[in-house]
C-alpha cells in the first residue's frame, strides 16, 4: 500500500531469497526462533552456528552487514535490561573488575541478549526480502484466522496514512510557533498524540461502516494469482526454504544431547 507496497524495512533486490514465496519465509523464521529459543543458554557453540547460518542466508539475499546492523538497534531497551541482571540475580557470584557478579543473573543476560539478537536479525531477514503485500497472502496461505489477516490487512494499508496525519500535525504545531523538543510543550505533544488517536477511532469507524456496506464478511477476498499476488510455494521452494530451519532444528538437538 502505499509507495510501491514495500515497507521501511524492505531492501529492493532480486535474489533467490527474495523469489520465494513469503509463506516459506514465514514458517522458516518460526521454525528458527523456536529453535534458537529451545537451545540451553549455558552453551555457547549453538548460537555460534546459528550465526553462522544467518551469515549464509544474508550472502544469498544479498543483504549487507552495514545494513542489518544499524536496524538491529531496535533491541537496545533490552540489552540494557539484560545488562543490570547480574546485579539484580542471587545466588553463587565471581568477581570481575571489582564487581561481584550473579553467575546466574550473568546466564540469564547472556540468554537474552543472543536469543533476542538472533531473532532481531531472522526477523530483519524475512523483513528486507517480503514485500507488505505478500505478508498477508502469506498467513492465509498459512491458515491464520482470517480476523487476524484482516486486521493486519487493514494495519498496513492505513499505517502509511496515519504516519502522513501525524507528520501534518507535527508541521502545523511548528508553524503556529510551538518547539516539540523543549520540555514544557510535553502537554502539546500528549494532546496531539491523543487527537491523533480520536482521528484514527474515528476513521476506522467510517472504514468499517464503508465496508459493511460493500459486503466485507470479516475476511479479505483472496488475491488472484498474477494479479498482484504470487504463486504459492512449490515442494523444491518448501524444502530449499526450510533448510536453515531444519539445521538450526538439528543444532538444537544436539546442544541437548552433546555436552
């Protein structure tokens, strides 16, 4: 919707990664998560293997470095979460630079940190090579209730439209004079984003009034195939798809087996 039904994450390519089908993609990073999720935080040779996997998907999509680092920075609040736990945590501590450290709390930052930093970055995968308007296909394809691909159907188209409606108000305060980084115009700022809110109650309201009138069951309409709306996966775009989710599968087994 919008410019090109692309997203802010989307990069603009054409690699393999990129040509197949979303709901692959989507059930791939599931999978991965999962089994990044289940592996046991007090190792450490698992995550660097599903790094490694990361490395090898990125090479295919084309995607680099100095593009996915900067947008992982989106899970920075939770590092620094992470970073205060083994102060928080009792239990058995070392000392390190003079600071007595939970040995626990010190696993549970370590869990976090990589765990959240590998799902950051599978997300950014899927993110920069599906389009918005494979997404939705995708989870139908995936047999996700029809009311939540409706809702997100309708979040994507209307998200641009409210990022055009915030940035107006934003232009119209600043020439009527007003600051938004000074502190005492917070009260401005928490009116607008309230007013920002009632338009958005609101034109949801007239949306949905819309259309009820046009028929709308509670699902959207499947898209035709070519007509803006890919193909569905293959069985050869299945399996190569779910190969870095079946070796992160397998990586998983083994950090509970191996010691």
């Amino acid at each position: 919707m919008g410019s090109g039904h692309s997203h802010p994450l989307y990069r603009d390519g054409d690699s393999p990664v990129h040509r197949l089908p979303a709901e692959v993609k989507v059930a791939c990073l599931v999978v991965f998560v999962l089994a990044v999720v289940a592996t046991p935080r007090e190792l450490f040779w698992p995550f660097g293997i599903y790094a490694l996997i990361l490395l090898v998907c990125w090479r295919a999509a084309r995607i680099p470095l100095r593009w996915i680092l900067p947008r992982m920075l989106i899970e920075a609040p939770f590092i620094v979460l992470a970073v205060l736990l083994p102060f928080a945590e009792g239990g058995s501590r070392v000392e390190f630079a003079g600071l007595q450290l939970s040995v626990t709390g010190l696993y549970a930052a370590w869990g976090i940190v990589i765990k959240g930093t590998l799902g950051v970055a599978a997300s950014l995968t899927v993110a920069a090579t599906t389009t918005s308007r494979e997404l939705p296909v995708a989870l139908s394809r995936l047999h996700v209730p029809a009311i939540i691909v409706s809702m997100l159907t309708l979040m994507i188209r209307y998200i641009d439209v409210l990022s055009a409606e915030a940035r107006r108000m934003r232009v119209a305060r600043i020439s009527r004079g007003d600051s938004p980084r000074m502190l005492h115009q917070i009260g401005a700022t928490a009116r607008g984003v309230g007013t920002l809110f009632l338009r958005s109650y609101e034109r949801g309201e007239r949306v949905y009034l819309a259309m009820l009138s046009r028929g709308f069951d509670g699902r959207v309409p499947a898209l035709a195939v070519g007509a803006g709306c890919p193909a569905p996966a293959s069985s050869r775009q299945w399996v190569l798809a779910l190969l870095p989710a079946a070796a992160a599968v397998l990586v998983a087994g083994a950090s509970w087996v191996l010691p």
